[in-house]
C-alpha cells in the first residue's frame, strides 16, 4: 500500500499493533503487560529495560516503549485495556513515521478524520471514564 493510500484507519491499526508487541514484552519482562502498579508500589523504576534494545518509560497512566529505530505512547484505559487510543497518541505516533503517515504529521486533518469517524461509528469511547477511543467491531 502506497504511504498516499493509508487512511487513518490504517495509522490507528498500526499504533495498536505495535502497542501490542511492546505490552507482550512487558509481558514477558515482568509477567503483566501493565506494569504501572508495579512502578507506584516501587518494585520497577519509572524508566528501564525490557531488553538490551528496548526500553520502556512510565508516565501519569501510560507507558512509551522505544524500540530500536521507533517508539510507541500510549495509555491504559479501564481494566487494563490497551486498545485505547486518541488524537495526540496517534499525532505523536505518526509524526514519528513522516514517510508512512504524512497526512496525518498534520493534526488538524488527523482531528477532522478522527470527528468522522467518531460520526460514522468506526470508533467510540472506551467508556464514560476514558478519553481513550477504541475501534468498533465490525460483524
């Protein structure tokens, strides 16, 4: 798919794909993938390693993990949930990948798509505690 084809569906896809690997590394690192209780209770430090190439930093309700050559923000919404997203998270995520997501290094046509698709029911509130959003499932 040429960088001109990726929709915003596409970059949200992507940011939580890749949300994905790094909480499955935490997984691994730590045996939870949401390791904020362990860094509040002082068992981790706020910054550290998952492995000799990635590092992962703990913010307020969230967590970046920096991979070698790209990072990855994002918060934990309810219960744990990573599949939550907003317009800065995927601002800052496509900025960070100018070649993949140029339309999107523009937040005020990232913040008209993400309206429609809020509009169009392709997304929602994580729930009436988040301002998170979350894909919806399509039959």
């Amino acid at each position: 798919m040429k960088t001109a084809d990726k929709n915003l569906e596409d970059l949200i896809t992507d940011f939580l794909s890749k949300v994905e690997s790094g909480t499955e590394l935490l997984q691994i690192k730590f045996g939870t993938r949401n390791i904020l209780r362990l860094w509040r209770s002082k068992q981790i430090e706020r910054c550290g390693e998952i492995t000799d190439e990635i590092q992962y930093e703990l913010h307020g309700v969230g967590c970046a993990i920096h991979f070698p050559s790209e990072s990855v923000d994002f918060d934990y919404g309810s219960n744990s949930r990573i599949d939550g997203f907003d317009v800065w998270r995927l601002y800052i995520y496509a900025s960070d990948r100018p070649l993949t997501y140029e339309k999107y290094c523009d937040k005020k046509t990232l913040e008209k798509e993400f309206k429609e698709l809020i509009y169009l029911n392709r997304i929602e509130k994580m729930s009436i505690n988040d301002n998170l959003y979350v894909l919806v499932k399509t039959e």
